[in-house]
C-alpha cells in the first residue's frame, strides 16, 4: 500500500490494482499544488461533511466516475449532484471491490456548508479503516482525542495512521502522541496542521517526539509518499 499526502487530510491510497483518496480537498487548499484535475481514483471516502475535508468530491466524482464513501447524510447529500454514493455509519464496515472501510467513532462535528452557504446536517465526523491488499491505514480523520483508540489498536492491526495535530479544531500535539502511543501503527503520519494559521504546528519535531517512545513516523510533505 502506497500513501501520498496531498496537504492537510488528503491522502491518495495505492494498492496493488485499486486506488482511493481520502478527504480530497485540493482546490483552495494553500498546502497542496496538486490540480483536482490530476486525480485518478477508483472510490473516494469523506471522514465529515465540513468543506475542507468535502473539498472537491463532486468534481473527482464525475471526472472519475466513482462511488463516493461517506456517511449516510453526507452521501445523500452528495448524491444530489448526481453522483454515485455509498452510505456508512459508525462501526459499520463494508467490503468493496479495492479492500474494506470501516467507519471509526471520531470525536467532531459534520455540518455540511451548501451552496447557499448555510450550515446543513450533516451526520456524525467518522475516522477510516482503510485494509487494502492486507494492509490497514487508520484515518482519523478530524478528531478530539478519546480513550476508544485503544480498542482500535486492539481489534485492528494498524499499519499506518494519519493523525491531525493542528490542534484548534482537533488534537494538538500533545494529545496526538498520547494517540499514537495508544494505536501503535508501524508508521504515524501527522496530518490537518500548517494549512491554516489557526492550526500551525511544526510536525518534524512533532515526529522526532515520538521517535523517542519508539515509534517510527514521517512527516510526509504534500505530494510525498511512503510505502507500508
Ligand atoms: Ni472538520
Ligand atoms: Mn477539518
């Protein structure tokens, strides 16, 4: 499995013959250079309705004509725009034709801004289990830290996590290592930081902290990946 981080919670996910992105918002996304145009991808999965984690999904949707994952609210709400859609919930997992999602309790909000910029429902914020070709990369997707992770780590092999530490609207960095110390993931990836000033953060240090309870990670810069 192959990860690309494309700035702020966006990763475009390789397996052997699949693709997903996570969280494609690549438009308007001062940390990512990378055209939505450029996007090819098989399925993409949305953690919450916000816009920075929405961001271009209708469009990739269409130029890619793919299933967009998302929870219930969410994929209906996209599938107005006349785009194929799977509704999920918490702790509810589904096998598609590239691996298995499972959606993960994520401690945030998921209100959708629509086009007349009102704030519409939007279901619960969720996290991912993504298992493509026996690897499992955990999502976290926007989230406050909670004591549950643990039991994550305990049902799931984790290969890989992308936790946000920008704090401000999720985790900072303190409760990020508490994170990563409950997961135990081979690789962690810090993620939703430096995007906007609210949220910056210096995730090379960030990464060289948990170096030191022996925890390998990388601080992937946009358009950068590793292989787990
Ligand atoms: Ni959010
Ligand atoms: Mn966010």
């Amino acid at each position: 499995m192959k990860l690309t981080f494309l700035g702020h919670s966006c990763f475009l996910v390789e397996g052997k013959n699949s693709t997903v992105i996570i969280d494609p918002f690549l438009s308007g996304n001062p940390s990512s250079k990378v055209d939505f145009e450029e996007i090819n991808t098989d399925a993409i999965i949305v953690t919450h309705g916000h816009p920075d984690h929405i961001g271009d999904t209708v469009e990739i949707a269409k130029k890619n004509d793919c299933i967009v994952i998302a929870n219930d609210e969410v994929a209906s709400y996209l599938s107005t725009f006349g785009i194929k859609t799977h509704g999920m919930h918490l702790g509810g997992k589904h096998d598609f034709p590239f691996g298995s999602v499972k959606f993960t309790l994520a401690f945030h909000s998921s209100a959708i801004l629509n086009d007349k910029q009102e704030w519409i429902e939007g279901g619960s914020a969720a996290g991912i289990l993504l298992t493509m070709d026996q690897k499992t990369f955990y999502h976290a997707g926007d989230t406050a830290l909670f004591s549950d992770m643990k039991l994550l780590a305990e049902l799931h092999p984790i290969h890989a996590a992308a936790l946000p530490i920008g704090d401000n609207y999720t985790m900072g960095p303190e409760d990020a290592w508490i994170a990563a110390k409950w997961l135990q993931a081979d690789y962690t990836i810090p993620m939703h930081y430096n995007t906007f000033p609210a949220i910056a953060q210096d995730a090379e240090k960030w990464v060289e902290e948990l170096t030191k309870f022996g925890l390998k990670g990388k601080a992937l810069k946009p358009e950068e990946s590793i292989s787990i």
